[in-house]
C-alpha cells in the first residue's frame, strides 16, 4: 500500500488505474481505524478494483477544543489496518494541504443537517463534514464512496450534498459493527474508562427498548422515546438526545408509519457517543 500525503500525488497515483478503466472506491476516515473502518475498506474491496482510504483528523467539524486534541491518533497502526483489510492507497494529507492559506470556501447543507447532533454541536459541525468530504471526493473522484450506518446523520448529509449537486459517485452505506455485547464500535471507546464501559450499553439498550416498544404495537414516537430513556435511566446515564426521526431527512416523526430511525447521544464519563437503529413499523430492526 502506498501512504500519500498531496492532492496532486493522489491524482497522479489515480491515473493508471483510470487509464486502465478500473473503478476506484474511497473510505473516507478520520483514523483511530477498528473493525468497524475494516468493514468499509472490506465492502469498497470487494466492490471495487481500487480502493482509497483517507486518513485525515478534519478540525473544522469538531465544535470542541478538547475533543480535537484528544482524538487518537496513532497512523502507522492506522495504516496496517487498512493494508490489511485491502486499502492499495491512503491519503494522510496534514491540516494545511486540504486547508491552505486563504482558504474561504465552506460548504453548507440544510435540511437533515439541522436538527440532533446539527443542534446539539452547531450548524458548523456539518459543514465542516460536508466541506472535507466534497474536497475528498474531488481530490479523489471515485465511483463509490463508503460511508458507516453509525453516523447515520452524517450519511444523509452526504447524500443530500451528492445529490443536490449532482455528483458522480455512489454513496454507499455499511451497516454499524457492534461489540458482542452490543456497544456500536466508536474511535473514542477507547477513552472509557473501565468503570463507564458498561454503563455506555446504555445508548444500546435504549435501541433495543425502543425496538420492543414498536414490537408490540406502540407508535407514539414520544412514548417510544420515553421507553428507551428508562431504559438509559437504569444505569444512570442521560441522553443528549433520543429522538424518533425520518431516516432520509432527519424532520421529526408524528407517527411511526413504514421506516423510523432512532437516534441517541449520550456522555458517558466524559466521552460523548452516538448510536441508532432503523425500526420499521413492525418493530423489527431495517
């Protein structure tokens, strides 16, 4: 695997695999890789001739100081990783190649970027994922681009970014790898500290309530919202948000009618997690 850390030794590297008509599928991470990130290069590997991840701490989407600074970092475990779970490229570019001086430009998307983690971490947060992620697909310019099932919030922002302006690319999305015991796998799970792991099941379990409330024939988002707060409750952890929103565009349900999307944040000892679960009407998880 070649590490690259330029726009234009990307493109350079790019074109053999183009001249030769290969498809090329881009992972875009922010590193602190985990079996979650191997499903993604694992997906793109198996779908594409050519596959890109980009490894790369974006500044502009973190709406805490403090957040940014403790973010693992640790590249050369990174880059084993992602050799081994099929990468033939990764783009570690620093701060300054993707933000040089006099850089001005911000991408801005509306809609399902407005509410939970658009609410809870401001309007930047999003459009500094959406700014990074249309720079990444124009450095690179694969075929797909995948995403995980975890940030859900973040997939529909990028969705609606493909969409609205036309770009060439697929987007697709990888279903959220979890622990056995069910805590979604998280760069920032290796912050817990032993104490707080299990009580961060408490985002799962709220899932899980909120799957067994639809299951027996509840459809009143408030109550199946309040279900998976009691369920957070019992190990004394308090949601940031725990909502019950439409999976495309983020509005908030009035009724639970086909596919609804539960959503919660939650701190656990410091560290902040995000999780949900696509419910159908019938209560069986999508």
């Amino acid at each position: 695997m070649t590490i690259l850390r330029t726009i234009a030794d990307v493109r350079a590297a790019l074109t053999g695999p183009r001249d030769q008509r290969q498809t090329v599928g881009l992972v875009p991470t922010m590193g602190a890789l985990h079996q979650g990130h191997r499903a993604l290069v694992g997906r793109a590997r198996a779908e594409c001739d050519h596959v890109v991840v980009s490894l790369f701490v974006n500044p502009r989407q973190f709406d805490d100081a403090g957040d940014l600074a403790a973010y693992p970092r640790d590249e050369a475990r990174d880059a084993a990783l992602a050799v081994e779970a099929g990468a033939d490229l990764l783009f570690a570019p620093a701060a300054q190649e993707l933000y040089p001086p006099g850089f001005a430009t911000t991408v801005c998307v509306r809609g399902p970027a407005e509410g939970l983690e658009g609410a809870h971490r401001g309007a930047a947060h999003f459009d500094g994922v959406a700014t990074v992620v249309l720079k990444l697909l124009t450095i690179v310019g694969p075929d797909a681009a995948y995403f995980g099932q975890k940030d859900a919030q973040q997939l529909a922002v990028v969705r609606r970014l493909v969409e609205d302006l036309a770009l060439p690319v697929r987007i697709e999305a990888v279903p959220t790898v979890r622990e056995p015991d069910g805590l979604a796998l998280s760069s920032r799970n290796v912050r817990l500290r032993p104490d707080d792991r299990p009580r961060a099941l408490a985002l799962a379990r709220a899932l899980e309530a909120a799957q067994a409330a639809v299951a027996t024939g509840e459809r009143d988002p408030g109550a199946v919202a309040a279900a998976g707060r009691q369920a957070m409750a019992a190990v004394q952890v308090e949601p940031e948000y725990l909502e019950l929103v439409d999976p495309e565009t983020f509005a908030p349900l009035a009724a639970i009618e086909g596919q609804a999307l539960v959503a919660v944040a939650a701190r656990v000892g410091g560290v902040r997690l995000i999780d949900n679960q696509i419910l159908t009407s019938d209560g069986r998880p999508s």
